[in-house]
C-alpha cells in the first residue's frame, strides 16, 4: 500500500464538510462527510476537521506521517501563503486563521486554496478537463463559482478574487445581488435566484411544490419546466440566457478550450446545458463557438475534496511559515 502516495482533501462547504484520503491518481480511499454548523465559527470547526481527519486515517490503517501532504477547499477567498480564510460569507468567516489550528495538529505540509479553484483542478486532472490545455470549470448552485486552468496551470490572478464571474456585471441597473452590488449573474442564473424569480413567475406553486416543508426549490421548477409548465420554463429560459451572457464573455476572454458545467444546476443536461449551448453558438464569435466544448462536469460534488488533496502538490497555494 505505501508504494503509493496519498493526500487529504477537505471540501468546507456552506452546508457539509467531505474529508477523503486520495491517492496520486485522484481515486478515493476513504472518506467521510460531516454537517457544517457554519454558525459555530472557524476554531470548532477547525476542531471537528481534525476528528474527521483521524477518522479517515482509521478507516484505511494508515497514521498522518504516511500522508504526503493536507489541502483545504473554502467556499471563499483566501490568502494561501498565510493560511488565512479572507472572507467566505457563507460561512461568516473573516480573516480566520484557520490552517493555524490545523497545523497545531498535524506536521505535515498544508494548502489553503478556494473551492472553485480546486474543482477546477480536479476535473483537469482527472475529470472533464483531462488532454485540455486551458478550461473553465463555472459551479452554478446556490451562487455562481468559476476557477480556470491556463495552460495547464490553475490561474490564481495577481488580487485574490479571481474568476468571479458570478459577480461579472450582466445588467447596468439590474437585481440586486448578494455582494452589495446590482446587475451580477449571481442575481440571474443561480440557484437562489432561480428560486426567487419561480415566485415570481409561476402562478401555481402550490401544485409544483413537491415538498411544503422546503417550498418552492430549484428542483421543484426543473420538474415543472420539464413538465412544460409555462412559467417554470420562462424562469429556465430567462435564467439560460444570462448564464449563456456570462460564460460568451468568459469564452472571448480566455479562450478556453472546454468549459465545464458542475454544481446542482450546471449538471443539468437537458434543461440548462444544452440551451447554454445553443445560446454560445448563436452569440459568440462564430469561430470560437464552432472550437469550444460546453460540457458538464465528470467528478460531481467530490470535485473540490478531490482538487484539495493536489492543492500543495502541484501549486503555490502553500504555507509558508
Ligand atoms: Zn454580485
């Protein structure tokens, strides 16, 4: 077993927490998943993926000096050469120290990079992106999320807030959006926004609402849209055409060979990524659009914890101490 090498990867998310001991080809060996409890903080947290760590470790025999190194993906921006989570709103962490507490615990090289980027990295390894030289990975869910891969590097840009095309500006006076400002995508084409405009839209929610508890849900109005129930397919419509508006730009931008679609709502063949398509044919540079692929994403929602684990391995996302 020790001829190979193995990483953790650490997906933080809003919600859960997955934990996986992946070896050099990106297969997982262990794993387990844990609920967030984003209202706790950072340091209890910290401390709760420090257990899940060890049960990893238990669960395949193996002891943390076996280990080559550790990576963290947190659904925010990062400073990863001080192990400092800068702002991640949905977990209402600012300035945290989190790789600090980690470090405490394990003396092994950690990295600290963003959800997104490490996504991104996976689907290039090992996933939707493998032989490309240049992707964009766009995760569509609660928000809107993007990392790119030039030329075989995951760009990190030079401000830490790179690839936040769910904040690139799609109206001059639009919807108000999460982070302060109007107009974004975000306010557009995520989840959340989805899920406003239905109640808005669909005139009987009552009848496409499969679970009264949730309310009206994303699922819920790609069910009715499916259905053709008009209002849920104008939600889809109008939701399609913005994402498409993001990701032409993106593409004259970068010139990205594939773009991947992951996320709850990105993976949706039918209803989202197959008129993205046929809006990026119809509205890029004809060229451009007859070269690049639009395809959905081959790692699902194990991408991030997957990246993490290659995050010290193969990148700058270092601490330095
Ligand atoms: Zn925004």
């Amino acid at each position: 077993m020790m001829n190979e090498t193995y990483s953790i990867g650490v997906d933080i998310g809003g919600t859960k927490i997955n934990t996986g001991l992946i070896d050099a080809r990106g297969q997982i060996k262990a794993m387990t998943t844990i609920l967030t409890g984003s209202e706790t903080g950072y340091e209890v947290i910290a401390d709760r993926v420090v257990r899940q760590v060890r049960t990893v470790l238990d669960q395949a025999g193996m002891e943390i000096t076996d280990l080559k190194s550790m990576g963290f993906g947190v659904p925010g921006t990062v400073n990863s050469q001080a192990g400092l989570v800068l702002y991640a709103p949905n977990l209402d962490w600012r300035e945290a120290p989190f790789t600090e507490i980690i470090r405490r615990e394990f003396a092994i090289p950690i990295a600290l990079g963003q959800d997104t980027h490490a996504a991104v990295w996976a689907e290039f390894l090992f996933g939707a992106g493998v032989g490309c030289r240049n992707i964009a990975c766009l995760t569509i869910g609660t928000g809107i999320g993007c990392g790119l891969v030039i030329d075989q590097q995951l760009y990190l840009g030079g401000l830490k807030y790179v690839g936040e095309v769910g904040h690139s500006l799609v109206e001059l006076d639009g919807r108000p959006c999460s982070c302060g400002n109007r107009g974004c995508l975000e306010a557009y084409a995520s989840g959340t926004a989805i899920q406003k405009r239905g109640r808005e839209l669909i005139e009987d929610i009552d009848g496409v609402v499969q679970d009264p508890r949730k309310g009206l849900t994303t699922q819920d109005i790609l069910k009715a849209a499916g259905e053709g129930r008009q209002g849920a397919q104008q939600v889809l419509d109008e939701a399609v055409s913005y994402l498409g508006m993001g990701i032409v730009n993106l593409i004259h931008l970068f010139g990205p060979e594939k773009v991947i679609l992951s996320g709850g709502l990105g993976s949706v063949e039918d209803l989202i990524a197959d008129p993205v398509r046929a809006f990026v044919k119809e509205r890029s540079y004809s060229n451009v659009a007859d070269l690049v692929e639009i395809t959905t994403a081959e790692l699902g929602e194990v991408a991030p914890m997957i990246g993490a684990a290659f995050l010290y391995r193969d990148h700058r996302y270092q601490f330095r101490s």
